[in-house]
C-alpha cells in the first residue's frame, strides 16, 4: 500500500513538474513574442518616421471585407484561441449553444 501511495505520490510531483516546464517555456516565447514585435515597432519608426498602424484595426477590416461565412469561421476560431486555455467549459457551452442557434436557423 505504501508502495502505491509513494507512486501516486511520485507521478503528482512528475505531473507538477512538466505542468510548470511547460508554463515557464509558454512564458519565454511570449516574451520573446513581445520583444520581437517591440523591435519590429522601433524598426518601423526609423524607417518612416512614425508609428506603423494597429494591427487590430487592419484585421477586423480584412475581416469585415470577406463574406459571412468567412466571418463566422474566424470570430469562431478567434473565440477558441481566446478561451481555450482560460475556461474551456464557458467555451464548450457557448459553442454549443451557438450551434443550437445555427441548427434552429436552418429550420
């Protein structure tokens, strides 16, 4: 029994380990993600002299330019890479619910 209980143990702390390895890689390239866009900012400023336009202003525009099943398809996929690290039951009721409201439209 001691034995069991010493490998549950064991694979907790295994568990907990990779569990924080990953978190420190994921915060390392966010980091790196941010320094990069950072000098991609300031290499745009020497080049002409100003700040480069929002890129958020530029998507939503792309976005709003394609029809409207492109538009679904890609506020649905900018809803699961918000969420699906956050609260991945609020994203799986939502999206069921969106689909139940895609279901009865189609009645």
């Amino acid at each position: 029994k001691m034995m069991v209980e010493a490998s549950e143990k064991l694979k907790d702390e295994e568990r907990k380990r990779e569990i924080e390895r990953m978190q420190r890689e994921k915060d390392e390239t966010e980091r790196q993600r941010k320094e990069l866009k950072e000098q991609l900012r300031l290499d745009y400023i020497e080049r002409f002299g100003k700040e480069p336009p929002a890129e958020e202003e530029d998507a939503e525009k792309a976005v709003k330019e394609k029809s409207s099943k492109d538009q679904v398809a890609h506020y649905l996929s900018k809803l699961k890479k918000t969420y699906k690290d956050t609260d991945k039951e609020g994203l799986k009721t939502c999206l069921t619910t969106l689909r139940i409201y895609v279901k009865n439209l189609q009645d």
